[in-house]
C-alpha cells in the first residue's frame, strides 16, 4: 500500500481523475442531450407543423422521457452481465446515433424516434455512470468524486444552452413585425401615445433584425398583422379573454410562419442537436480507454484484473486488502447471478425501499417545477425579462456554483447532513415562494427566493441523492437495485412533469410551491429516521452495517 510518512494511504489521483471525468462524460451527455430540445423548440415546431397540437409539442417534448425510463429498467441486468463499461460505451453510441438521427430527421415520427434512442442513452448513463465511479473510487473519496457526475451534468446543461444561444440568429418578436406593418397613426393609437416610446428607434431596431424578403411574404400573407388596438373597456371579461385568445393563436400563427422561412426553423435546430456528436463521440472514444469496475470483475470471475486495477489506484498492500473484502461480500456463486428475487427479501427490502424513496424524492421535492417557473418569477418580479436565455443562465450558474459546493462538503460534512439540510432547506425557501405568491410579493425578494432554492438543491439533494444510491446497495445485486432506484426515479420525473399543470391550475402557484414543501417535510422526516451516514466507509463496509 502506498502511505505517507504519517500512515496515510496515497492514491493515484491523476489515474482516478482521469477515469472517473470520462466515467462523468456519461453525465455532461446527459445534461446536454435533457436541455438541448428546449433550445430548439421554437424551431423545430414550425418546421414539423405542430404549434397547432398541445399533444404533438408534449409528445416532441416528453419522449425522451420514455427511453430514459428504458435505459434505466434494462441497465441492471445488462450491466450485471456485460458489465460496467461495456454498456457505458454503448451509451456513448446511442447518443451518437441520437444526436445524428434527430438533427437529420425528416419527419415527425423519426425526431421522435431518435429522441427515444437519446433517452435510453441517459437512462444507461445516468445509472451506470454514478455507479461505475462510486465501485471503483476509494471510501475516504468517494463522495466528492460521484458528486463530479452531478456537475458535468450542470456544465452539459449550461453547455447545451450556450450553443443553442450560440447558434440561433436574431429572431424578431411578434410586436416587432407587426410595428413594421402599421401605419404611424395605428401605433400611436396602440401605445396611447407613451412619451417613452420611440417610434423611429424602435421601427429601426425592428428593421434590423427582420429578413425583407420573409417579410413581405409574411405581410401579403396576413395582411391582419398590425399592432393591436387597445381593448373596449366596456367589454366584459369573457369577451375580453375570448379576444386575447384569439391574438394569440393569430401571433403563434405568424410567428411559425416567420420562423418556417428562416435559417433557424430550416437548419439551425439541426446543428443544435448535431453538435452532441462531438461530445457523445468523445466519450464513446474515451471509454475503451477505461478499466471496468474491479467489483464487477471480481464478482465474474476475474480477481487477476481487478487486482492489477486496485494496485494502480493505491498500491499492493491497498489491493490485496480491497480485493479480500470485496471477495467476503461476494462469496458464492449465487453471487454471479442477477436475481431480482433476491431484492424482495426482507433484509434487502428495507435498503431498497430506502434508495427508490430517496430517488423519487429527489424528483418529486419540486425542483423541476423551480427550473420551468423560473422566467415567470423573474417577470414577476419586475426585470421586464422578455428572453427566457436570461433566466435560465442565472439559475444555471447558480446550479453550477453549488455543485462546487457539494464536491467539497460531501467527504466533511457527510451524506446524511447534506441530505437533511437540502429537505429542511427547501421546505422553508417554497413555505416563503409560496406566501410570496400569495400576497402577491415581487421584486428581488422572489428572485433571491427562487436563486436560493437552486442553490440549496444544487448542494444537497441534486448530487448527494446519486451518491447515496451508487453506495448503499450490496455488491452482488448492485446494477439491478441501481437500475430499479433509478427507473423510479424517471418515473417520479414523468408524473412530476405530467403532473404540475393540474396542480397549478387547482392549486394556483402559492398552492402547489406549499405542496411541495410539505413533501420536503415528509422527505426530512424519512431522511432522519432511515439514513445512516456512510462518509468515509468502504462499500463493503456499508453494506454490513445496511443489510448483514
């Protein structure tokens, strides 16, 4: 064993570094492949012709969520057998064949098809990735290197919105076109002669960011495209509503068939999706470079090379010793078999149901809701924010800074504090969103609100949930109870999805932010009574004190 004058053990960190960043490629593709689509959303909708169908736009949407649910049902299995790395690097080629097949795509049926080949990609990613880097990395480090695959999921997350912003043109809004075919007299009328309103400037601007020649396509084509006159007060407020309704299916008509003609709505969408390639292409290279998880080879037979592994990472004396005690947990040659049986036993339920909570709970703490509510709350709250860019790139540095947080506590603070301080944390920060919305409160106080909600998330419960999942099930039947935490954890993100536009409608958003703080009080109660701490023991270790 390498040790330092005092007794340490040293580790090879170049070489753990190395194989645990391309391990956490898995993550940054499943980042970058999960965020891209809402980038080119605007786009590829006019394209296919389905601005018109609620469903169409959900299904374009969504689907990735259902290969996501496949990925993760069959990784337990699968990489039981095939093992680790095997099936990271068919992950690798999913996402290549994914992001090729969807910016090529030529229909409807095929984007959605390939964006289902993607999803299956992350739900193998997000499974094995964590799991591979938690088997092979050592106890007393384990924590902030797991923790690494929550953060390149951040950076493909913020990587993939800064491409899409990248590669997108300028695109005029709906207010800009319709300036451009009104008469001066009709725009005085609509803006009720603000002394604040610059025509000139304003036709100018407008100017330079409209195409001409799909210009005076768009105005022969409707000829209704001026600027709005302002409404009757007289009207009531069915009428009033019925007429907003209908402005804005005429403005989604126009502005699809602005966007139909553009670079943007003909290839731009594309590249937005085709430059994953280079990403998924990287990590499908990289991965053969690899070693596979020295647990998973010993439990297939294959001790020599799980040997020669542990020694590179810490030495003869750290092999011999990792090697024994993961050899006194898979004892048997039951052990070499995946037996989903076995996870109903009553000593292995009890871990189970712990990992499948903790998974769904990560979804279902209402987080998700925070990241698709987050430009409205900015509006709100009076920043007059019109691009929806602005807001994310502030919650995602936010969701990036905090990663940061996380690696560094994980191995000091601990699991369990960590996880405890995330579900009290945002059971008070949604209790206060929540009486914000109620008494109708804006201002920075909301966006402060909103900001510390992800930064609170993004330090406990986004990375330290995958943490505890990849440590607490047993060696033997680690990939198939992995793979059912993890399915329920897409499950959970799928109701969660599904779920909250009913919510908000029935609840409104003071209604469904306390709803789900109550949830985070459940999840701190659970939290506090089930979960040890596992800072600094080894996997075997974990699972004596979990299960024998």
């Amino acid at each position: 064993m390498n040790r330092t004058a005092s007794g340490e053990t040293t580790y090879n960190l170049g070489f753990l570094w190395c194989i645990c960043l391309v391990a956490a490629m898995g993550g940054l593709l499943f980042g970058y492949d999960w965020v891209v689509i809402g980038g080119a959303k605007p786009f590829y909708e006019p394209f296919f012709d389905i601005g018109s169908s609620e469903f169409m736009q959900a299904w374009a949407m969504s689907s990735a969520l259902f290969g996501c649910l496949i990925g993760a049902v069959v990784s337990g299995m699968l990489s039981d057998r095939f093992g680790r790395k095997r099936l990271l690097i068919l992950a690798g080629l999913l996402f290549i064949v994914s992001a090729l097949g969807t910016a090529l795509a030529e229909g409807f049926s095929a984007f959605n098809l390939y964006r289902i080949i993607g999803g299956v990609g992350i739900g193998l990613a997000s499974n094995l990735s964590p799991m591979y880097i938690a088997e092979i990395a050592p106890a007393g480090l384990r924590g902030r290197f797991v923790s690494i695959n929550q953060l390149t999921i951040v950076i493909g997350i913020l990587l993939a919105q800064s491409i899409n912003l990248w590669i997108a043109r300028p695109v005029p809004t709906i207010e800009q076109l319709r300036l451009l075919n009104s008469t001066d007299d009709a725009i005085v009328v609509a803006y009720g002669g603000s002394e604040t309103f610059d025509l000139e400037k304003a036709r100018t601007d407008a100017k330079a960011i409209t195409d001409p020649a799909i210009y005076e396509m768009l105005s022969a084509k409707f000829p209704e495209m001026v600027v709005p006159r302002p409404l009757d007060e007289l009207l009531s407020e069915t009428d009033r509503k019925a007429i907003k309704k209908e402005r804005e299916v005429e403005d989604k008509a126009i502005m699809a068939a602005y966007i139909e003609q553009t670079w943007n709505g003909r290839v731009g969408w594309r590249w937005m999706f085709a430059a994953e390639t280079v990403f998924a292409a990287l990590f499908f290279l990289l991965m053969f470079f690899v070693p596979e998880s020295p647990r998973w080879l010993v439990k297939n037979g294959n001790p020599q090379t799980a040997e020669r592994i542990l020694t590179r990472i810490g030495g003869a004396e750290h092999a011999v010793l990792e090697l024994g005690d993961i050899q006194a947990t898979l004892a048997g040659d039951s052990a070499r078999k995946t037996n989903y049986a076995e996870l109903l036993e009553p000593r292995l339920k009890r871990v189970l149901g712990l990992g499948v909570f903790l998974a769904v709970f990560q979804q279902w703490c209402g987080i998700n809701v925070i990241f698709n509510y987050a430009q409205e709350v900015f509006q709100a709250a009076g920043f007059g924010v019109s691009d929806v860019m602005f807001s994310i790139v502030i919650t995602g540095i936010a969701n990036l800074l905090f990663t940061f947080v996380a690696i560094y506590t994980v191995d000091r603070l601990g699991r369990r504090a960590l996880m405890l301080f995330g579900a009290g944390g945002l059971c008070g920060i949604y209790a206060a969103v929540g009486a914000g919305y109620y008494f109708n409160v804006g201002g920075v106080l909301m966006v402060a609100l909103i900001v510390a909600a992800i930064a609170c998330y993004a330090m406990s419960l986004a990375p330290i949930t995958w943490v505890v999942i990849s440590e607490i099930f047993p060696n033997r039947i680690r990939g198939a109870a992995m793979s059912v935490a993890v399915s329920m954890l897409w499950i959970g993100c799928i109701t969660l999805t599904f779920s909250f536009p009913k919510l908000n409608s029935l609840l409104g958003p003071a209604g469904a932010f306390w709803l789900y703080g109550f949830i985070c009080a459940i999840g701190f109660l659970v939290i506090f009574r089930t979960l040890p701490e596992t800072k600094g023991k080894s996997l075997e270790a974990i699972e004596r004190e979990l299960v024998d």
